[in-house]
C-alpha cells in the first residue's frame, strides 16, 4: 500500500534521513542520563531548532524526539504516565518544521527498544512490550506522524513486538537494527536474517541498520542486507565515524568528507534511504546531500574497497555459526 515514504522514494530515488538527536541535544545543554523527550514539552524551541538544523542541511526524514518513548524508559525519569502527551508532541513539533518548507519532509516516528529483558531473560512478556509499544505509537500518530521508525533494535522477539503494534495502530513502519557484535547485533542476530524475522503479512516498508560502531561497520551489514534480499528497500544510518573518549566527551572521529565517501558507498551498495546516528551534525549532512545529488552509481563495493575509502572495521564479523555472538544487551539512545 502506498504511503508518504514510498511516494517520495518514487520521486527521488535516494532519501536522505537526518543525523544525531542526543548528540546536538547535549550541544544545547541536554545533561547525561536526562530524558529528551522531557524537553518536547519543556523546551520545544530547542525541538524545533534540532529538526530545522537537518531541514536547512537537506533531510528528506526527520525523526521524532521520542526515541525513549515507551513507559519503561519513561518511569526513569517519573514520566511513565505520560507516554501519549509526549510522544504526540514530539510528532507535532517535528511537523510544524516540516509544514514551513516548500519540499516534502516526511515526519517518522521515533521508537527505540524499551531497554527490557524479555522473559524468560527478564521479567518483560511479548504481550506487555505490544502493549507498551501500541502506547507509543498511537501517541505518535494522533501528532501527525507520517510512519512509524522503530529503531537500533538488537532482539527479534522485540523487533517482532514492534511490528505487531505499528499494525495494530495501522501505521507504516520502518525498522532497523544496530549490528555491533562481531557482525551481529547483541541479541545474536545476522543481517542477511533480518528479512525473515517480521511474519509475511506484517511486513515493514524497510529495513536497515543504524547506530553500530562504525560507517564501515555498518556497510558491511548493508552489503549482508542487499545481498539476501535485493528486492528490499535498505536503510543505512550510521555513526560519524568511531567514538573517542576525549576527557568527560565523547568525540566522533568522521569528518564530512568522511560521510560523504560513505553515502556514496552506501548508494552504490544498495541503501534507498542514507543518514547519519550518533556524532553526525548539520554540517555532515550537508556533505551527505552532496554526494546523493551528484554522485553516478558505480559497481557495487565490497569490504576492501569499504576499508580502502573510509577506514578499517571495528569489529570483523564472526562466523555464521557462532554461537557465542550475542549473549548480553545493553540499552542505548540514539545519536
């Protein structure tokens, strides 16, 4: 069924999707460990300045602030009773940027993982995450979201969660995953299996990968992506480069010049929709823009040519049958 993503993929070919929501929010005096969703109703300026700043850069998708949005990341900050007001914010502030330009901008979802166990790990039910995320989404719907972007996602039961409650609330729905493990996600999961986690009827619109531990990391998994389903529509959202502690900071170590050799691989490898994680600023974007308007596709690249142009992998993938990858999880937030 056509939606306002795959009608802009129609048009343009190849979308750019913006860059780091945490990153810029710590810029503008975000602490640690505080909650972003907070300042959609606290400091919606701050809000619009974000998706304003990627707009100005060139993004087709912008990404709700609501990353965190579930009540079990919420009751950390005391705000688990507060999951629709601001999630329906975050959608609204995210469309009133996108509604003052003379281009489309497609408004997604932001929907991260709850950061639970599922049982019998933990103590959270697959019942109770569809629940939970349904509460999410429907908040991000009534706000005028344009489809649903679940996201750095490591187990497939949860992925598989997602899905159920973004067809629940009748929403398109693009999910990708974070493969930081030896070439799988945390979770044990490969790329090349993604396809065959969500059931036929419940299809996502995309897949893809985000966050990880490197642009080159990253393609990997989109190469492992293309090349088992060909016929799917790939997303690649990167990290700006690899993450440096640098005193009491984290600094991302890819330059714009960096990201844009990196998009022009990640066309040529496969990727409809390109965009920067954590560390990736206006300025990367704009180099992004660049290279998806001028670049002629070439042969699709491999790893040498990956490592060749844009550095070496953090972490080589192990091998197929493995069974030692992936056996803890952590939470994470975007960008």
């Amino acid at each position: 069924m056509p939606n306002a993503l795959s009608e802009l993929i129609e048009e343009k070919g190849i979308l750019l999707a913006d860059g780091a929501t945490g990153t810029t929010l710590f810029g503008m005096g975000l602490e640690a460990g505080g909650a972003p969703e907070l300042w959609n109703i606290d400091k919606p300026e701050n809000i619009m300045q974000l998706h304003q700043g990627f707009v100005d850069a060139g993004s087709d998708i912008i990404l709700t602030n609501s990353f965190g949005g579930t009540r079990h990341r919420l009751k950390l900050h005391d705000a688990d009773k507060r999951v629709h007001e601001l999630n329906k914010a975050a959608a609204e502030i995210a469309h009133r940027v996108a509604d003052t330009v003379d281009r489309k901008i497609i408004v997604a979802g932001s929907v991260g993982p709850t950061g639970e166990l599922f049982a019998p790990l933990g103590e959270l039910t697959f019942d109770e995450a569809v629940e939970s995320f349904k509460e999410q989404m429907q908040g991000l719907k009534d706000g005028g979201a344009d489809v649903l972007w679940i996201e750095t996602m490591s187990a497939p039961e949860e992925m598989q969660a997602a899905a159920k409650a973004a067809i629940a609330v009748d929403m398109p729905y693009v999910i990708t995953a974070s493969f930081d493990t030896a070439g799988r996600t945390m979770m044990g999961m490969l790329p090349a299996d993604f396809h065959n986690v969500i059931k036929e009827d419940e299809k996502p619109f995309a897949i893809g990968a985000n966050c990880g531990v490197g642009a080159s990391d990253l393609l990997s998994s989109v190469l492992d992506m293309t090349n088992a389903n060909p016929d799917a529509i790939v997303v690649a959202k990167a990290n700006c480069g690899i993450p440096q502690i640098q005193g009491d900071e984290v600094v991302y170590t890819g330059t714009p010049e960096l990201m844009h050799d990196y998009t022009k691989l990640a066309m040529d490898a496969g990727a409809k929709i390109i965009g920067g994680c954590c560390g990736t600023s206006c300025e990367h974007l704009a180099e992004m823009r660049k290279a998806i308007d001028t670049h002629n596709a070439v042969s699709r690249p491999d790893i040498a040519e990956i490592e060749n142009r844009i550095g070496p992998l953090v972490n080589r993938p192990a091998a197929a049958n493995d069974a030692n990858a992936g056996r803890t999880r952590k939470s994470r937030r975007r960008g």
